[in-house]
C-alpha cells in the first residue's frame, strides 16, 4: 500500500486529461465552486508523475473560478498508462452507479430545511427536492 500524501500545486502546474470523456457544465462547477467554499478542499485532485489529471477536472476548474492559487492533489505515480485512461472513466462512473435511499434522502432533506440550510449546496435543484418531498409526503399518508 502506498503513502498518500496531499501535496499543494500552483494550478498553472496541473493539467487536464486531454482525452476526459466528463463534462462539467457551468452551473455544474458552479456548484463544484460553492462545495469547495462551505466545506473546504475535501477530495484532492488526482495526478500522475506528469501532473496531469486523472481526477478531478470539474475541482481545478471551480479553483480557477474562485481565484485559488494552488490546489491540493495526490499523485499516483505506479499507474501504467491503461490503467490510468481506465480510471479517469472509472472515476465518474462507479459514482453514478450508485443509487438512493429516497426515504432516508427526503428525511436528511427535510431536516436540512428545518435548520434552514441552502440546500442547493447539495447538488439538488428545486424541483428535485420538491418531488422528493412530495413522494415522502405520499408515502406518509
């Protein structure tokens, strides 16, 4: 097992994958930029030897909207090139994979609104939590 260890990088010195099959669309680092300021760099970018990125472009992009300087990556140095160019795809996949506990969710959901929590800072929009609520309320009665 390797040791991890988080090293700052001015962001002039990390590069994106030229081949990132992910998008990230405005809003989406919008929200990337606004999860970096409630709670702080909590998923460093992954790199490789030559500092390019195997994840975390929608990160580096949402430092460069808010001004950063540096970022904090971790370089996984032992990664032949294939597995790198997998991971990059295993990365945004493997999370989109997984599913939802809508009962549980609505639950957090409502709590967080009880405490009055801008609740846009988790990713859902509007009418999202709407319908979620609305199913949770459904369930309920």
């Amino acid at each position: 097992m390797q040791d991890i260890q988080v090293e700052w990088l001015d962001v002039t010195q990390v590069t994106p994958y030229a081949r990132n099959s992910r998008t990230h669309s405005d809003e989406q680092v919008a929200q990337v930029a606004a999860s970096i300021k409630e709670f702080g760099w909590t998923n460093p970018i992954l790199i490789d030897e030559k500092h390019t990125i195997i994840a975390g472009h929608g990160r580096l992009m949402a430092a460069q909207r808010l001004g950063f300087d540096e970022v904090p990556t971790i370089m996984l140095p032992n990664l032949t090139d294939a597995q790198k160019r997998a991971y990059v795809i295993a990365d945004n996949k493997l999370a989109l994979n997984a599913g939802w506990d809508e009962e549980m969710l609505a639950v957090e959901i409502e709590e967080l609104l009880d405490q009055g929590y801008d609740l846009d800072l988790t990713g859902f929009g509007a009418n999202e939590i709407d319908s979620l609520l609305a199913e949770a309320n459904k369930v309920e009665d």
